[in-house]
C-alpha cells in the first residue's frame, strides 16, 4: 500500500524525490492516499508517462463545475476566465486552440526576442553587483529569476514599457503562495489583470505591434472565421503569463542553485561555452524539473496500464514529470547532476520529458530554453565570485505537486 501524499509538507516539498523513487519502486503508476482523504493516480516511470500523455483517453478536460466561477466576485470571475485556456481542453477544441497559437509562435518570433531578452536580462543584472557588495544577501528569485520571464512574457504579450512594473506587481501577487500576502491584496491583483488584459486585446485589435501576442490577435484569423474569440484570447493570455513565468522562474533560480552548489560544473560550463550552458540547461530540467507534475488528467474510460495496473473510468491522475526524469531506467544515475550527459558524442540519454509529451508539449519550450540560454551566462559573468548565502538543505520550496523551485535563494560575493 503506497504511503500518504502530503504535498504541503515542507520536507517533501523541498525533496519530493526518495518518495517518488519508494513509489516507483512499487510499479509505474501507483494509486495513492492523498492527505485530503481522496486518492490519485501517480504515474512515475518514463515509459508510463508518455504513454499516458499521448493517450486520448487521459483526458484535460476538468470535471464540470471545477474552477467555475462564483457570480459576485471579480476575482473569481478573473480566475474563471483563465480556465478556459487550451491546456484544459481536448481535441477537437484542443487541436483547433493549439493550431492558432503554434501559427504566432513560430522559431522565427520567438528567436527574434533575442536581442530584447539579453537587455532585460542586463538591465536586471546592473545593480546586483553592489547591491551583494553591501553586505546584506540578495535574495536570487526575487532579483532576477522572477522578473526577467515576467518582463519576458510582457514583451510576448506586447506590454508597454510603462506598465511592466504594474504586470510584475500583479503577476507577483497572484503567484503568492496563499499564506504570504493579505487576501485582498491578492483579489485586487486579479481584478486589474483580468481588466489590464481585457482592454490590451481591445488594443491589440485596434492597434496591431510587432509582438507575438499581435500575431495571435490578428493572423490566427478573426473571431468567427475561425480564429479566437475575445474570451480566448484572454484565457490565452492568461495562460501564457502563467505557463510562462513560474516554470522558467523555477528554471532560472534552481539553475542557478545547482552551479552554485557544484562550482565543477560552472568551471566546465565557463570553458565549455555554449554547448555546455545549453547541457546545463537540460540537465537542470531533467534533474530539477520546473514542473513536477503536468496538469491532471481524467481516464474516460478503464485504461489498462500493463503489468496488473488498471485505472477505473472517471479517476484523477497526476503524471509525475519530475519522477520520470529520474527513472533509473532511462537515466544511469539519475540523481547526479551531469550536465555532460547531454553533451553530443555522450551517450546520449532518453529525452528529458521537462516539457511534458503528446498534444499538450509545451509550446513555450524554445523561449524557456533561449531566456535561460541567455540569462545564465550573463548571470554567473556579471557576478564573478557569487556564493550562496544559505545552506542548500534548508531552502524553503513551494508547497503543491504542480511547481517545483526554490522560494529564495540568497546570494552573496565572495
Ligand atoms: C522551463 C520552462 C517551462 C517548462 C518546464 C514548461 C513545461 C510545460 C509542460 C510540462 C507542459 C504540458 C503540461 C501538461 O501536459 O499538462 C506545458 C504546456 C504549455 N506551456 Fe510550458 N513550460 C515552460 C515554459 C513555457 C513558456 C515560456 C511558455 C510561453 C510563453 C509556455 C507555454 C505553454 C503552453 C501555452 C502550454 C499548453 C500547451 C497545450 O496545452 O497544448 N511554457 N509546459
């Protein structure tokens, strides 16, 4: 009988990995007692998940009435919004939504933030120098893993210069684990991103820029022609704020923990240049992935996973991203960071599945690795001498099987 789940236990959150390898040691996919008194499928071995994320028959589709919103309140009606987006829906609707949005996200788009991505990521590099020479630890997160992918979705997105600090004021409240900040605060930061987003997609209709978001507005075809809808394009505005930030933020910053933790590997990636920072890249998303769950998914039917597992029709299941990235039967070694392993010539290991698998694939995937791209390099070069001001066993992790990365980290200079 597999041991209770208590996702909000700041030990299992800081390393939820022994307790996915005692799980998967029992069999791939496990139903498991889950601290609230339900129970959930989690599927941790690498064969087993992709095989369920590309079966149509683990569905996205949330039960009717999950996340509906509560007529009186602004906020709720601002998180109701956000679920209609593409990663709760199946095909058809699915292949319709993913067909518009790959059309605006195309390499040439995403590649050409280049040049913007590396400003952002100077501009929140320049006082960090002396802000650590002063003494006091700078917190990591806080400094730069948060804001440079929330102003990087705002030049997605197409936000003015003006009101970036407005979106990363907002977007920080509304990511807040619930504890930290006061409930109103937390509402109001709803309210004015539902608005915020609401009149730029007015704007973007009027007034096209040269932003992907533009691009989705008004190549992906007019509402009722077959492109999206108003309300679509606000969930999918919404999701790429929420896609887009948390996961890469959580990239950045347990990228950052791992180089600092083994100085070895920042050496290697020093000499070995690009190649080796992009090996750091997908290790840290094998090793530490961003999202260690997908989203859930339903079975519609009795699905026979082999090997004596069956889940019944109408069941939650949780693939367990991070777990699979760490099948000892797919990664020799899977708990060593080994950026080399990624190295072309290396023997070369299974694709990570970080990004997840199947219809759903991430579609931010060649942004998230372009921002981390840039932004490590220019991180560790801009700060020479960088330290972690904290002991790595004790850093504080969210709480939730969604998200995985570290809350702070603080850093001083040598
Ligand atoms: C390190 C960073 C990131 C990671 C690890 C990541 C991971 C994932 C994963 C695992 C999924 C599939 C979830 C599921 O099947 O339930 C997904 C979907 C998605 N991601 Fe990402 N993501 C990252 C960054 C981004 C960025 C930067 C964007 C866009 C700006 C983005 C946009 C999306 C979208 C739109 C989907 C839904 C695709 C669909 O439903 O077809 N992601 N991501």
């Amino acid at each position: 009988m597999p041991e209770l789940l208590n996702p909000a236990d700041p030990g299992f959150a800081r390393d939820p990995y022994p307790y996915y390898a005692r799980l998967r040691s029992q069999g791939p996919a496990a139903r498991v007692p889950l601290a609230n008194g339900t129970h959930a499928w989690l599927v941790t071995g690498y064969e087993q998940a992709r095989a369920v994320l590309a079966d149509p028959r683990f569905s996205n589709v949330p039960p009717a009435g999950a996340g509906r919103p509560k007529p009186d309140s602004p906020a709720q009606r601002a998180r109701g919004c956000l679920a209609r987006h593409m990663l709760n829906s199946d095909a058809p609707d699915h292949v319709r939504l993913r067909r518009l949005t790959t059309a605006a996200f195309t390499p040439r788009r995403v590649d050409a933030l280049r040049p913007r991505i590396e400003r952002l990521t100077d501009e929140l590099l320049e006082p960090l120098p002396s802000l650590a020479a002063a003494g006091e630890p700078v917190d990591l997160v806080d400094a730069f893993a948060f804001p440079l992918p929330v102003l990087v979705i705002g030049e997605v997105l197409g936000v003015p210069e003006a009101d970036r600090a407005d979106l990363r004021e907002w977007t920080y409240r509304v990511g807040s684990p619930t504890d930290a900040l006061e409930r109103g605060a937390v509402d109001e930061a709803w309210t004015c991103l539902h608005a915020y987003f609401t009149d730029l997609i007015a704007h973007k209709r009027r007034e096209p820029g040269d932003d992907l978001f533009s691009a989705l507005v008004h190549d992906a075809g007019e509402a009722g022609a077959g492109g999206l809808d108003d309300g679509e394009l606000l969930a999918m505005a919404f999701l790429l704020l929420f896609a887009g930030y948390e996961t890469t933020m959580n990239l950045l910053a347990s990228a950052a923990l791992l180089l600092l933790t083994h100085p070895g590997e920042l050496t290697a990636a020093h000499r070995g240049g690009e190649a080796y920072w992009a090996a750091v890249v997908e290790e840290t998303l094998r090793h530490a992935s961003p999202l260690e769950g997908t989203t859930w998914r339903r079975t519609t039917e009795r699905v026979d996973l082999g090997g004596g597992t069956v889940i019944p029709p109408e069941d939650s299941v949780l693939v367990v991203l991070a777990a699979a990235n760490r099948d000892p039967g797919r990664f020799p070694s899977p708990d060593a960071f080994r950026p080399a392993r990624h190295l072309a010539g290396a023997q070369r290991p299974a694709p990570h599945l970080a990004f997840g698998h199947g219809p759903h694939f991430c579609l931010g995937s060649r942004l998230a690795r372009l921002e981390a791209a840039v932004a490590l390099p220019r991180l560790f070069a801009a700060l020479p001498g960088l330290t972690l001001a904290a002991d790595p066993d004790g850093l504080p992790y969210r709480p939730g099987l969604l998200v995985r990365g570290p809350r702070r980290l603080p850093v001083a200079l040598a």
